[in-house]
C-alpha cells in the first residue's frame, strides 16, 4: 500500500495526514498522540475512526496540524483519518458517515464589527 495522503478541517485547524500500512503508530506534528493531545478524551477522539472500521493496528498515521486550539486541532485530525479510511475502504464509509466523521462542521468565531465591542455584544448604554 502506498502513501495516503487527505485534509481535514474544524474551525481554523487545518490537518493534513499521510496513512501508510504499519503497527497503529499515530505521531502529530513529530510526536506522540498522548504527548501532543494531554487529555484522555481528546486522544479517543483522534483514534475513533480506526476504532470503528477495526483497522487500528493496520496503519501507521503521520500528521501535520496547525491553527485553532487543541479541540478543533483533535476534530480535524479526526476527519481526516475518516476520508483517508474510506478512500482504502469504501465500505467502512456507512459506518463512519452514520457517527458524523466525514461532514465538515461549518461552525466558526464571527468576525468583530465596527461599532461594537465584540461579534454582537454592544458597549454600555449611558443615558445621561
């Protein structure tokens, strides 16, 4: 199998990774998943794809992440591996589209406007 290379994104992170077979080793930004995402939660999020489609001693996963926080950072490491998996796969796609992996969520910070003090928020009123 050669190198699979796919983009995922959430908010302003953007992931790319490259999915070559191996042992189920996953390094992001050139180190370890548990060294880069601290918390437990975060590292299930990641690994969730590969959970599902039982492939997760199959493949070795290197990524490279910027932008946004760690959340969004996890989220769009996430979608990645799911469209990386459907392209060696198709038929792990109903699975991973039934729990959510591949549609990109859309939601991101609004942009401050003149006049105001933050997205919509106003300044303080003073009648007098």
């Amino acid at each position: 199998m050669e190198t699979i290379n796919k983009i995922g994104r959430r908010k302003t992170s953007v992931a790319r990774i490259y999915i070559t077979a191996g042992k189920g080793e996953i390094l992001v930004n050139g180190r370890e998943l548990n060294e880069y995402l601290p918390t437990e939660p975060l590292q299930i999020s990641v690994r969730q794809p590969l959970v599902i489609t039982n492939e997760l001693a199959n493949y070795n996963v290197s990524v490279n992440v910027q932008g946004g926080g760690i959340t969004g950072q996890a989220e769009a490491i996430r979608m990645a591996i799911a469209r990386a998996l459907c392209e060696i796969n198709p038929e792990h796609r109903p699975a991973l589209k039934k729990e959510g992996f591949l549609t990109r969520d859309p939601r991101m910070v609004e942009r401050k406007k003149f006049g105001r003090s933050k997205a919509r928020k106003r300044f303080q009123f003073s009648k007098r």
